[in-house]
C-alpha cells in the first residue's frame, strides 16, 4: 500500500490508500453526520486521484446512517465514466440500512477487500 491519508472523527476514521490502481477507503467507526463530511472529502480527493478503481471499505463501521449513505450515493453517482466504485459490506449493521433504503440495488457490494480489488 502506497501512500496513507486519513482523517479521524468523533467515533470514526477513513484512510485513504493506494492499492495498485485502486484507490482504497477504508472507513471505522459510525458513519454518521460526524465522519460522514470527511468521507466525502476523501472521495473528492480518491477521484482526483483516477482510479480504474475506487473501493470504500465498511468492513469497521459499526453504525451506517443516513447521512454515511448519501455520501457512498453520491459517490456512484458522481464518479467519472471509467471508475468503478466498488463497495466493501458485510455486516448485518451495514447491509440492513442498505437492505431497507434498497441501496443494496445500487451498488456493487463484496463481502471482502480482496474480492473487491479483484472485482468479482
């Protein structure tokens, strides 16, 4: 991994790394109203990056609220054509608001990082 940027919230973290041309966030914490502005900033800042690739790690969140959603929504939404955002969810506290708001539908979710960078 080349290259740590990160940022710490009440509660939370995300870093950003560089694995290969992969841009990697990895989030902890509760991503909530708190971490959510600082995730956005790193994904502004990932992009900027071009990545082929950008993966958002939720492997160590343990809260996803609404406003850490509209974050990775807007993310999908906003990355250019030859991005793919990939995300990394496996916990029932992060999938089931996914589950419920049917965001499950909108993004590409991996069970783990490996998978994700590997894209299948």
């Amino acid at each position: 991994m080349a290259g740590t940027d990160g940022g710490e919230a009440r509660g939370g973290s995300v870093a950003l790394d560089r694995v290969g041309g992969a841009a990697v966030l990895r989030v902890s914490g509760a991503l909530d109203l708190a971490l959510a502005p600082k995730l956005q900033q790193l994904v502004e800042r990932a992009v900027r990056l071009g990545p082929a690739v950008l993966v958002i790690d939720l492997t160590d969140v343990g809260f996803l609220a609404s406003a850490g959603m509209a974050v990775l929504l807007r993310a999908q939404r906003e990355c250019p054509p030859g991005t793919a955002v990939r995300i990394v969810a496996q916990s029932r506290i992060v999938l089931r608001p996914m589950e419920l708001t049917r965001l499950t539908d909108e993004f590409d979710l991996f069970p783990t990082l490996a998978t994700a960078l590997d894209g299948g």
